[in-house]
C-alpha cells in the first residue's frame, strides 16, 4: 500500500542532506519513543518505515532514483499543505483517498506496516490524514482487520482507535490555538469517546478530559457570543455555563470546576459573558442563583430585574430588586441603587432619604449639582437614573444596547405608560390599608396604627414612606414636595 510520506520527511532531513546527516539522523529516529501508549507492534512497524528510508537515502544509486520520482511532482513540499476541516464521518473511499494525497509524494509500505505508517503520520503533525486513514479500518475496511492482516485483531483495533483519538485530540489543540474553541470541545470529546470503553488508556482520558475543561470558559463565550437565531448553540453555552456554575457551588462559591479559573477569574469571565445575554436569559441564571445564596449573583440579579422591570414597563420586576438591595445593604453601601429603585416606584421621599445615606461621592455631588434651586434632590436623580439605566444597565444586555439611543430610556415615557401607572396606584393601595375600629374600642390608634416613630423604636427597622397619593405623570413626581407627601407610614413586610 501507498502513504502520504517522503523519506526525507520521516527522517527529517532537507533533501540536500550529506549522507553523514542522514546516517546521524536514522539513529536518532531509532532513538525517539512515540508516546508510552503506543503498543510495540507499531513501533516496531513504524521503525521498519524508518529503515526502509534509510536504506534508500543513504545509497547513491536508490537515492538518486528517488529523488528522480520526487522532482517528477511539482506539487513536492516539505511540509505539504493540510486537507481542509471537516472532513465528514463516513468512511473515506479508496478514491477520495487517492484524491486527498494526489500531489503529495507517497511512498509503499507493507501492509503489515499500516500502525506503524499512522504513528509516522502523528510524527509529522498530519492529524487529518491520520484521521482519513484510519477510521476506515474501523469501519468499511474493518473485515481487513478482522482477518489478521495486520497482526493480532485486539491489538490491531486498539491501536487504531489511539491514533484517531491523539489525532483528534492534537487537532483539538490547534483548534484552540485558533480560537475556534467549540470545534475544540468537539474535537477532544470526538478523542475522549474513541477511548471510552479502553481501560488502558486512563491517564491519557484524564490529560484529554483536562484540556476539555480549562477549554470550557472560552467554549461558553463562543457560544453565547452567537446571533440569537442560532438557539441550540446558544442554549448548549448556557447549560455548560450552568455545569461551570453547579461544580463551583455558584458564582463566587468554593467549588472546583477544574477549569483553572480562580474566584476572581471567575468573576471577570461572567463579567464578560454578560454582554452576549439578553434581559430574559441574565433574569433566569442571577434570580436563580442569588438563592444560593450568593451576593454577587444578588448584585446582578438587581441588574437584570431593574433592565426588564424598566424596558418592559413592569414594575414588579423593580419590588423584587429592592428585595434584593435591601439584603445587601446589610453589608454594603447600595443605597443609591435603592433610591433608584424609589423613584421607579415613584416614591420620592424615599428616594431622597436614601440618597442622603449614600457615600458615592462623585454621583451625589452630580445630583446636587443637577438638583440646584429645588427642594429636594429629586431633579437630579431623575438626570442620574435615566443616565445609570443607559449606561450602566442598558449597556450589559445584548437585546438593550441598540435601544439606549432610540429613546426607550425615558423616565417621562415609563411614568406615562397605563401599565406602569395602574400597578403603582395598586402599590400604594395595598401599602395603605384602612383601619376599621372595633365598635366598642374607643377612638385611639390600635397597635397596628402607631406612629412611625413608635414603630420604629420597638422593630429596630426603620419606616418605609410611601408614594404620593397620585402620580399622574413624571412632572407630577420631579414637582412633588416633601410637604404634599402624605405623612402615613408603613413598614414593608
């Protein structure tokens, strides 16, 4: 049978090469072990081949004829150029074959020397002919080895199955070095299953099975990073996304995914990922995991109920990130995002009175700066949130960056939506219950109906000031005063 290989190449020497060369170059072929996998059937194969170069190169009568038949092709590289990827599963025809290798040299071997060609072929990095010539014998030519003809069934088959799996695994690995990192995955999976059901080869699944997971971060980008059309892909990176996460025990959790990726690294990775989401898909994975609970997770989940709750006009969606921020001013200053979450609600006492407990400097001192002459600071965090929610939240969405100049980021247009106005008007409904007195208790307040100042000496929490009694429109609540706010209070539950 013909291969796809020149004697100059499986000894690796020029062809200009003296004859001292090659004879050094012969002994140091001999000397250099293929990987310790590799049975010694094809290495004793593979060291024929080499002989078999020897014998021919370093003669001048059968060298120059070689030589002769290789300047007959002028296709004749050194290093010949690669078959394009993919190539399909099914088994390759004796004329695809013919066509692959059409003008590269080729050179005969004994049939009984077929493992020892495939591990010259590794050798020299031409994975792709590996895989074209191989996967044949595990298939269509599979009645070849049955037969015997090329030694012992078992060992035969084994050894087949080893070239195809460090072929695609080495093929995954330049894969990754050209950041087509999905077809990476798919290369070393494709190596991992060839060597599933060998038992011998354990170390060499767990290298291929390490590679595959610090190769997994820069898979689910890939994936995410995908038209939104493409649904499949994009699901697959988000259930690898979710492994990653179970593994680590969430975001910033203690777990081993063995991706390599410490805590931090962790955190800069959904950093990044989180511009190829959209609002429903970043609602779905932070909602979920802050219930680990996991205060990172808490963080982003705010973000994405706050860029729903706004660009959808639902502000129930904003309640659940007020939930979420007051359990994180526990331990951190997030009261400006809370008294952005007041002003959605059109609760502007209480957006001022948040306000004033926040230690961001530089936006306070932009707020004040916007809010010159009015009573209160409300002017000026209505300019900041309608710049925050552009900037800061539209901007991680991929379904929201297109909309941060059309206008959808408008204060005026959220307040004047009917949606918007009639679950507010419901807020303040359920926040204000009417007391009814029992007929024969007298006129005093029941427990219930205590001052706020009462309220909040006895819980230790303090009061939650409702919206205004009616808000019609946005200028309505920018011209609101503390003086019309009504005076009742009530504690959230």
């Amino acid at each position: 049978m013909r291969i796809p290989l020149d004697y100059y190449r499986i000894l690796c020497v020029p062809a200009k090469a003296t004859t001292a060369q090659i004879t050094q170059a012969y002994r140091d072929r001999l000397s250099q072990f293929p990987r310790r996998e590799h049975n010694a059937l094809a290495i004793e194969a593979r060291n024929r081949i080499i002989e078999q170069a020897f014998e021919v190169l370093s003669q001048t009568e059968t060298r120059a004829v070689y030589d002769h038949e290789l300047s007959g092709n002028m296709f004749r590289s050194l290093v010949p150029s690669r078959p394009k990827l993919p190539f399909p599963d099914r088994p390759s025809s004796d004329t695809e074959l013919e066509a692959l290798t059409a003008h590269q040299p080729t050179i005969d071997i004994a049939e009984k020397d077929l493992l020892g060609g495939l591990l010259l072929l590794l050798d020299l990095g031409e994975y792709e002919l590996v895989l074209k010539w191989a996967a044949p014998y595990l298939k269509g030519k599979g009645k070849l080895v049955k037969e015997g003809k090329f030694g012992a069934v078992e060992i035969v088959e084994q050894e087949l199955r080893l070239c195809l799996a460090l072929a695609h695994w080495e093929l995954s690995r330049e894969q990754w070095l050209q950041q087509h990192y999905e077809q990476a995955a798919l290369s070393g999976q494709k190596s991992q299953e060839l060597l599933v059901d060998v038992a011998q080869f354990a170390d060499l699944q767990q290298e291929i099975q390490g590679d595959l997971n610090r190769l997994r971060p820069y898979q689910v980008l890939e994936l995410l990073a995908l038209p939104e059309s493409e649904t499949q892909e994009r699901q697959r990176g988000l259930q690898l996304l979710q492994e990653m996460l179970s593994a680590r025990v969430g975001i910033d959790g203690q777990g081993d995914d063995q991706s390599g990726l410490s805590i931090d690294d962790f955190l800069r990775f959904i950093q990044q990922l989180r511009s190829y989401l959209t609002v429903q898909e970043q609602l779905d994975l932070f909602v979920a995991e802050s219930k680990r609970p996991s205060a990172a997770a808490a963080y982003l989940a705010v973000y994405a109920l706050l860029a729903a709750g706004f660009s959808q006009r639902k502000p129930d969606l904003v309640v659940q990130a007020q939930t979420l921020l007051k359990r994180l001013g526990k331990r951190q200053d997030v009261f400006l995002e809370q008294s952005i979450c007041a002003l959605l609600l059109g609760q502007p006492t209480e957006a001022n009175q948040l306000l004033e407990q926040s230690q961001e400097q530089e936006a306070i001192a932009y707020i004040q700066e916007q809010s010159e002459g009015a009573p209160d600071l409300l002017p000026g965090l209505c300019l900041y949130g309608e710049q925050w929610l552009k900037t800061e939240v539209f901007s991680h969405f991929r379904d929201l960056r297109q909309r941060r100049e059309d206008g959808s980021v408008s204060l005026t247009a959220y307040f004047a939506d009917p949606e918007v106005q009639q679950y507010l008007d419901d807020l303040l409904t359920e926040a204000v219950p009417t007391p009814t007195p029992h007929p024969d208790t007298e006129s005093t307040a029941a427990p219930s109906e205590k001052p706020p100042e009462t309220l909040q000496s006895e819980t230790g929490v303090s009061p939650h000031p409702s919206r205004p009694a009616k808000v019609d429109s946005f200028e309505d609540l920018v011209t609101q005063t503390p003086a019309t706010v009504p005076r009742h209070r009530l504690l959230l539950v």
